[in-house]
C-alpha cells in the first residue's frame, strides 16, 4: 500500500471518530426544536416542524439572566485573580534562588495531586466559620486558592523559563525595581500564556457544579448549571425543555473558546516547545 492510500485510510478513520463524536451534539441542539412527541418518536431525525418554544420557556424555567449574572461575576473576578496572582507567584519562584522558592513551588503542586473531593468538609467549616457561605465572594476565593491556583502557577512557570534574563538585567541596569521590572516588562511577554491560562479557568469555572451548590444556598445566587440541575424532575422530565438549558448553559463558553482559540492554541504550544 502506497503512502497516499494509507493517509486516505488514517483520514477516512479520523473523520469516521470525528463523526461520532459529534453524534451526541447533534442530538442535543437536534431536539431543542422539536415537540416531546417527536422527540421522542423520531431522536436523531431532522425536525419536521422546527419551534422556538422550547428555548423560550427554558430562559423562563432557569431565570436565564439572573444566573448568567451570577456566572460571569464569578467567572471574571476569579479569572482576574487567577491570572494577576498565579503570575506574580510563578515569577517569585522562578526568579528566587533560595530553597524557600523551591518549596514552595512543591506546596502549590500539592494541590494538583491531591483532589479537591478530599478537601470539602474542611473548606465548608472554613467556609461557615469565615461566613463565606452563599456568597459570590466565597466561590470565587475558592475557585481561585482551593482549585485552580496550582496548574495556573505550574504553566506560568514553565513560560516565564522561557524568557531570556537579559532583558530583566537591562531593565536593573536602568533603575527598575522587581515590581516595574515584572509588571512593564515581564508581563506584557506572558500575553500568550495569560490567554491560555484565561481561557482553561475560565472553561474550569463556568463548568464547575459542585462548589456553587455546596457553598450557595439561595436560589437567587444560583448559576447556571444549578438552574438546569434545579429543573431535573424526581419523576419525570420534559426533555424538550432541559435540552434547550444545557445549550444555553455552555453557549456562552463556546462562543468565547471559537473567538479565543487561536491564543489559547499559541500559548500551549510556545510553553511545549520552548519550557
């Protein structure tokens, strides 16, 4: 078999894997406009009389805009500390030279080896004792130390190694502090990494389930995934109408990852060919 054969084989499998993959998407968005008769009689075949109906009572059902309200708070203030904190961090430990850099740069990987699961009755009691419970401010906090913290500084770190000393002895040469070295020199090169780093805790955040419903009580604070949960009948379900909220849930994501994604694509691959 030549080579031109055997890449139209790799290909043809490729694109079969592809195609089912995308099997259930397509079932999802499918039958967002379809009648719970249709849907169920006909699940994977094209709507024969497509309605809007359903999205209009799914923004209805999940208080759309109350709980995309709630999301982005959380999204932005704990991306912002993520990116300003884990930058700061990493720079520290890159640049120190003493042991007490090494160590801990060794606690903060702790916590990519030991599962959040582990640590939720101990942050609860936290959490009650520092009256974070059913606060915005409190699932930030721990979306930014409990979780997320240690991939951000680990990939911050490998980038940072990438860049040549050079340019920060010019900048002692000039006078600059480590505060106007980092912030005017130092991380106006990490913007491939900051993207990067942007967009996987932001997917983490906005995906993140549990800690919302553990931490946030009140319906009015509910995000968005606590919306859809919230309307899983005990008995039965109206699938017609829970489809539409889970599109609704991750559209948001999606249309920030396809606008995004060319950053995110550079800044992994600089940290992979360059760390």
């Amino acid at each position: 078999m030549n080579k031109k054969a055997k890449n139209g084989l790799w290909n043809l499998l490729f694109g079969a894997i592809g195609a089912f993959m995308l099997v259930p998407i397509y079932y999802l968005v499918v039958n967002t406009f379809k009648t719970p008769e249709e849907a169920t009689f006909r699940p994977l075949g094209l709507p024969m009389n497509p309605t809007f109906q359903n999205y209009a009572r799914a923004l209805e059902a999940m208080n759309f805009l109350r709980a995309l309200r709630n999301n982005l708070t959380i999204l932005v203030f704990a991306v912002l500390f993520l990116v300003i904190l884990s930058s700061m961090a990493a720079y520290a430990i890159v640049k120190g030279k003493s042991k007490i850099s090494k160590l801990m740069f060794a606690i903060f990987m702790v916590g990519l080896i030991i599962p959040f699961q582990t640590t939720i009755i101990p942050l609860y009691r936290i959490a009650v004792g520092l009256r974070m419970m059913n606060t915005l401010p409190g699932v930030i906090i721990i979306n930014v130390f409990c979780i997320n913290l240690s991939l951000s500084i680990f990939l911050f770190r490998g980038f940072i190694n990438t860049i040549p000393t050079e340019l920060e002895e010019a900048a002692a040469i000039d006078g600059c502090g480590v505060l106007k070295t980092f912030w005017g020199i130092m991380f106006p090169l990490l913007r491939p990494i900051i993207a990067t780093v942007g967009i996987l805790n932001a997917l983490a955040v906005w995906n993140d389930f549990m800690t919302p419903l553990l931490f946030l009580q009140s319906p009015e604070k509910n995000v968005l995934l606590q919306e859809v949960h919230k309307n899983v009948g005990p008995f039965a379900t109206n699938w017609t109408v829970f489809l539409p909220m889970l599109v609704l849930s991750v559209l948001p994501m999606v249309i920030i990852y396809l606008i995004l994604q060319r950053h995110i694509i550079e800044g992994v691959v600089a940290g992979a060919v360059k760390g």
